[in-house]
C-alpha cells in the first residue's frame, strides 16, 4: 500500500446521488459519511472535507455513469480508480444490499487492497468504442427489423424461393408481394421501410467508423491486426477500442483468460474437473474473435483483399499473420475431425487467434 495514502473512499455512484464511505489506514471500520445529489461540487466538498487530495484513494465501481467522474477527480490531484464490479469479493451470506453498504464496502476493501482496478481509457479511445458500439446496436436493430418483416411474410405463407435474402433478387421480390387487405399493405410497407433505415444507419456509422479511425492514434495497431484472417476494418478497431494497448497484458494467457475464452474449473484434491468457457471480460472482443474464427475452416491462402491489407506491413507482422493462418486452419481441421462441434471449435480458434493478436500487438506501436 502507498503509505502516502491515508484515507480510502469508497463511492457508489448513481445518476441521481452518490453515497461515500470512508477508510481510514489501519484497522478502525469503515464510516459513513453520506449522500450527496448529483452536482459534482457537492462532491468535491465531502471530499474536502476527509483530507487533502494526494492522501486519499477513491474507487467507485465501473457502471453506467462512465469515466467522467475519475477523470474529474484525477484532475483535481484525486487518486481515483475504477473497479472490475465482477471481481469484487463478496460474502456468501450476504443477502442486504444498500447504497450505504456498498460504499462502506468499497472504502473497506480498497483499504485491504481486495480491488481490482479496470483500464480508463483515453478520452479519443473511448469515442472510437462508443462509435464502435453503436453500430454494433445498429445492426442489431436491423436484425430485428429483417425478423419481424420475415414474420409478416411466413404468418401469410409468402415464401422467398432464393438461396439468399436481403439482395438485390430478394428486394425486387419483395417490391411484387401484395395482399388482400389495404392494412396488410401498410404494414409490409413500414416493415420495409424499417428494414431499409436500419440498412442506411448502418452504413452511415461503417463509413463514419472508417473515417475517423484514418485520425487515431492506435490506427497502425488496427492496420496491423488487419492483417490477420477474419479481421477486417470494423472488427480490428473493435478489438483496440476495447482492448486499449495490448502491451498491458504480460502473456497472451492474459489476455485469453480476460476475454473469457478459457475453461472453467472446479478442481479440488487430485480431482480436476474443467466446464465451458468462463465468458468473462469483454463480450465485444470475444464476440469479434468468435466470427473472425469461422473463416479458419478453409484452408491457408493470402486472397485479394488480404494481400491489399498486408501491404505497407512490417515483414515480422505479416509472418505472425501467416503463422496464425497455418496454426488455426490445421486446428480446425483437427478438431472437426476429432468429431468436436463446431461452436466449440471456433471458441477453440478464437483463443488461439487471441494469442496471435497479442503478438502483433507487441509489434505495433501506436503513433505518438
């Protein structure tokens, strides 16, 4: 523990008050000091008031509220950190919990240093991942718009003959169906119309996506993880916006284990018992690894595409990319033959391919 640190502030922050607990080094219990509103001076006046701002160490959980109040903090001379709310310890016979407890937890545990702290990110990194997710919110809605036009046409036995939807085939299809009723029409139609707007938002938030990550700093980081196989311009800059520098993680076991892409285990004595994959730590970033390991199912080649995104790359870079596509295409090959399902085998690859993106990253710098 810093020794310079006297006091240990646990906050649970909401949208309309926060409630802080207070720490002191040493043994005494944890106190409560209050809630305060919503105003960030009410804060800064509680604060104030239980010393001097390079004595304390403040944690509130990660959340909903985001990275404006520790950046605020920190630069008002604040040791602020952001906790892992998964990772806290909790009591198996715990069942109350208050604002008031949580924070005379946090400022308690902070004190034992039983808290693990999340990366904030940069304030140009998180605006790339908040653009990132909201296309990924995008396409889910467009999803559900597709979904529920199919339901109009199957609930009315209007069944689309070709191999693929959503084309141009399937659009000049749709563009003949009628029924017998006006108000059958006027519902197909705003369920096409849905289904286009979605279609148009998406594309705005890729080219929009696109353009702002030609400014990043971590672009040569995306450009290099482009390289890889099933990692194009959209999910590159979604693994960086989430993941940040990749340097951070001392082994790629690190970072497999902080996508949740490692086994579960229950072992106890000489018995060691493994289940399904703990699905901790960022769900964005396993999703992305996840698809990106289904183009492993064929063969090793450099296509079109690829070889244009290798190009300009540093040699150590595109022999890391192609070591990977000789590894996962004969792992894949190897566990589908083995009679493994195919879920379980892309998990398989994306932990692997997690490892290799680990690897470029230590190659990759970001611009200065």
């Amino acid at each position: 523990m810093d020794e310079t640190i006297t006091g240990f502030v646990g906050l649970d922050a909401h949208a309309e008050s926060t409630a802080i607990g207070f720490a002191e080094a040493g043994r005494a219990a944890a106190r409560f000091i209050g809630t305060v509103g919503a105003k960030r001076s009410e804060l800064m006046k509680a604060l104030g008031g239980l010393g001097a701002p390079g004595s304390l160490l403040v944690v509130y959980e990660a959340g909903p509220c985001g990275y404006g109040l520790v950046r605020e903090l920190t630069g008002a001379g604040y040791r602020c950190e952001v906790i892992a709310p998964s990772k806290i310890p909790t009591k198996p016979g715990e069942r109350i919990k208050t604002d008031r407890r949580d924070a005379l937890k946090l400022a308690s545990l902070a004190r034992a240093g039983e808290l693990v702290a999340v990366t904030v990110p940069d304030e140009r990194d998180e605006a790339i991942r908040d653009l990132g997710r909201a296309r990924v919110d995008a396409v889910r809605a467009r999803l559900k718009a597709r979904q529920q036009l199919k339901a109009l046409l199957l609930r009315h036995d209007r069944r689309y003959s070709g191999k693929t939807s959503w084309t141009g085939a399937h659009e000049r299809y749709l563009s003949t169906i009628t029924f017998a009723h006006p108000a059958q029409d006027i519902a197909f139609v705003e369920y096409r119309q849905a289904v286009g707007e979605g279609e148009q938002r998406v594309q705005r938030l890729t080219q929009a996506l696109s353009q702002q990550v030609e400014g990043w700093r971590m672009q040569p980081v995306v450009a290099a993880l482009m390289t890889l196989r099933g990692l194009d311009l959209v999910s590159a800059t979604t693994v960086v916006a989430e993941l940040g520098d990749l340097k951070r993680f001392v082994h790629p076991r690190a970072l497999m284990g902080y996508l949740g892409l490692v086994p579960s285990e229950y072992s106890t004595g000489s018995k060691r018992r493994q289940g399904a994959i703990t699905k901790t730590g960022n769900g964005h970033v396993r999703r992305v690894l996840i698809e990106a390991a289904w183009n492993y199912r064929y063969p090793a080649r450099i296509s079109r595409p690829l070889q244009v995104r290798q190009e300009n790359q540093p040699t150590v870079i595109r022999a890391i990319a192609w070591r990977a596509q000789l590894r996962l295409a004969h792992r894949y090959r190897s566990l589908t033959a083995r009679g493994l399902q195919h879920n379980k085998t892309c998990v398989a690859i994306a932990r692997e391919l997690a490892g290799f993106i680990w690897d470029i990253g230590r190659h990759a710098a970001p611009r200065a």
